[in-house]
C-alpha cells in the first residue's frame, strides 16, 4: 500500500513560468511532510518542509501547500528555472517520538525548458 | 543548512567479498541515522534506522545479517554489505536527523557495484 503517491511521473514547463508538484497521502497520522530534489547519481536535497499546523510555508520561489482534508500537498516553484530540473520527491513522516521515519513518494521528474 | 557526508561515493568489490560504507554528519549531531536503497527509477527504499548506541531496527525484507548497521557515534554510521552478490548492486543513501528538528538530511550517496 502506497502511503505517499506522485501520480505524474513527469513534467515539463517552460522557464519562467509555474512548476506545480503534486503529492497525495493516505495515512492520517502524517504530520510533517518534505519536499527533496534529486539529480542523477546524488543523494537527495531537502527543498522546503511543512507541519501538519500549517497550510503554506514559503521559501523564495519555493512554496508548499498543504490541504489537510483532501490529503493533498503541493510544491510550487515559480519563476521556473533550467536548474530547476531534476526529479523531485514527497515525503511524509508521523511523529511517534523517537525515530520518525519518511515514507517516500515514487518521485516527479521536472524538465525546464529554457 | 546540515552536512552529511558519505564515503565512497563509489565502489566496486568481487563477489562475496564485504563492503562498509560510511555516513557521517558533519556540523550536527545526528541521533537517528537512516540507510536507504534506490533502484533505478524507483522511489527509496529504507532499509533500516539505526540509533546511536542502540541496535538497528530493519524493515520488512530486509537481511540484518546481510545489511550490517553500525552507529557507534552520534556523527558517524557505517552500513556494510557482507558477502556481497551482484543483485546487491545499488545507489545506497543515508540520511541524518539531528537532536533538534524534524527535517532530514541526506548524504551524497554510494554507488555499490558488486562484480
């Protein structure tokens, strides 16, 4: 059972203009959820992070939305960027004290295009 | 933002030979470490989450004898792969959580290629 999906595998704007990532969750008890970026062959790169408390968190052209009735959280990047290529990944945890573990999403690859 | 390191970035080893790779954080001190595993063009797999002091605790399916988790200080973890088989071929990743803080922080990642 998927916990964390990314239903689009891909996706490809233009520069300058919005990227929208989407993430859905199943599991009620994710309280705390990520956002990471990862190139080819390189470990993942935390981007932005949001509590379960809050419904946006924002950090320069990175902006996560969290819908907690739908389940439903989404990464914003706007203006879009070449260097902004790569495939990103959500993450949600549950804090249970101790080792609060992320379930992963099967990642989005972004692509764009100058 | 946090630093965690891992060494080597790549390796390759014979078959049935042992493989330790290292992950350590650098400017944190790092209570829990956690080691994943990604296959190509699959999501990561966490294998296991070790706490410093303490014995690792492993996901479902995956061989504690084999997969070997050491985190004998609170900046350094090791993860080695014993008597290593070609299907143990894999980008492996570790990630850190500090004493404070919910986020994680991943290392560069291990390329594993076992010949």
């Amino acid at each position: 059972d998927q916990q964390v999906k990314q239903n689009s595998p891909s996706l490809s704007v233009q520069e300058g203009r919005i990227s929208i990532l989407n993430c859905d969750y199943t599991n009620s008890m994710f309280d705390y959820f990520l956002w990471y970026k990862k190139y080819p062959a390189e470990g993942p790169t935390f981007l932005i992070s949001i509590s379960s408390i809050k419904d946006k968190n924002e950090d320069g052209r990175f902006t996560v939305f969290l819908n907690k009735s739908a389940k439903h959280l989404s990464l914003h990047i706007v203006p879009s960027q070449p260097g902004d290529s790569a495939v990103y990944f959500c993450a949600a945890s549950a804090s249970q004290g101790g080792s609060e573990k992320l379930v992963f999403g099967k990642g989005m690859k972004l692509t764009v295009n100058p | 933002g946090a630093v965690v390191s891992q060494h080597p970035s790549w390796v390759i080893c014979k078959s049935g030979t042992s493989v330790k790779i290292e992950c350590r954080s650098l400017d944190f001190q790092a209570t829990t470490m956690f080691w994943y595993r990604q296959f190509p063009k699959q999501s990561l797999m966490l294998m296991a989450t070790s706490n410093e002091g303490s014995k690792a605790t492993y996901e479902q399916g995956v061989e504690k004898d084999k997969f070997l988790i050491n985190h004998a200080s609170l900046t350094l973890s090791t993860l080695t792969v014993t008597s290593a088989h070609p299907e143990d071929s894999s980008f492996y990743i570790c990630s850190a959580r500090g004493v404070s803080g919910n986020t994680i922080y991943f290392g560069e990642g291990s390329w594993l290629t076992v010949v």
